[in-house]
C-alpha cells in the first residue's frame, strides 16, 4: 500500500488519509471499545477532526501518529461516557472466525483501556515499544510495563474464562 504524501505545506487530503489509514483506526477503536458501532462513530469524528482541524505533519509516519493519538483519545472519551458493554461476543465473531482468536479477543477487550492500545499495536499491529511510546506520548519503559501487565491480566482473563467455560 502506498503510503499517503505530505503537500509542499505538510497537508495530506481527507481522502488519502481515508484510504491509507481507515482500516488500521477501525481496528484501534474496536478493540479499545469492543464494540464495532462504536469504533465506527469514533472513525468519524476522527475523520472530521482531521478534516476541519487541517493539521500539518512533517511526513507521513507523523500523520499515522496524528490519527492513532485522535482515534485513542475519542475511544477513550467515549468510555468515560458509557459504562463497558457486554456486548463483546456478538461484535468480535464476524471479525474472527476461529473460534480461539474469538476467545483470546473476547479476552483483550476486558483489558483496561491503557493496555488494550499498547498491546493492540504491538501484537496485532507489529509496532515496536519505542514507535509505540511516540504515538502514544509516553515513554518506552511505560510501553514495556503496559505490555508486561496486559500479558499478566490477559493471561488471568483467558485462564479464567477456560476454566468456566469448562
């Protein structure tokens, strides 16, 4: 995929932003959200963030930045306004089909919010803990402590979860 090209003045059009990028921001805010109405209405305000905002980047992984940093900080807007839903099941079975991925899922979106970006991006997106610390605004170390607890609290979550299904 072609990545999107900064203008002479550092802009990227909506539509390049769109099409590069859209995919990747929808899978950011589902699984902070769990929920895929939710990370819909999150792409869109981010879109009309960029849109009216018309920020100006250096190049293109400062765009990419730009769009995660937005795309956490609506999803996490969005949570301080909704108590968590349990609607976790129904959400992640279209978009994975086997039936432990569903499960190891179902099991990620239970995590804090603070862990479910850091070890999204890690695990599912292959950023490494210093691209992930730029994007995010913190440093490595926290990255790396955020994937330690998400490992830890994913495992107690899974574990859990086997045994009462059991």
């Amino acid at each position: 995929m072609e990545m999107c090209s900064t203008g002479l003045d550092g802009s990227v059009s909506l539509e390049e932003a769109v099409a590069e990028y859209a995919d990747m921001l929808f899978r950011i805010a589902f699984s902070v959200t769990g929920c895929a109405a939710d990370a819909e209405d999150i792409l869109q305000n981010v879109f009309l963030k960029f849109h009216t905002k018309k920020p100006q980047f250096n190049d293109a992984e400062h765009v990419k930045a730009w769009l995660i940093r937005v795309t956490e900080n609506e999803a996490k807007s969005l949570l301080r306004f909704q108590k968590r839903r349990k609607r976790l099941a129904e959400d992640a079975a279209p978009l994975l089909p086997e039936a432990r991925d569903r499960a190891v899922m179902e099991s990620l979106l239970r995590l804090p919010p603070k862990l479910k970006t850091a070890m999204y991006l890690y695990y599912v997106e292959g950023y490494g803990s210093a691209k992930i610390a730029g994007m995010l605004g913190i440093s490595d170390a926290a990255v790396r402590k955020r994937l330690e607890k998400g490992r830890i609290k994913l495992k107690e979550i899974y574990l859990e979860e086997s045994y009462e299904s059991d």
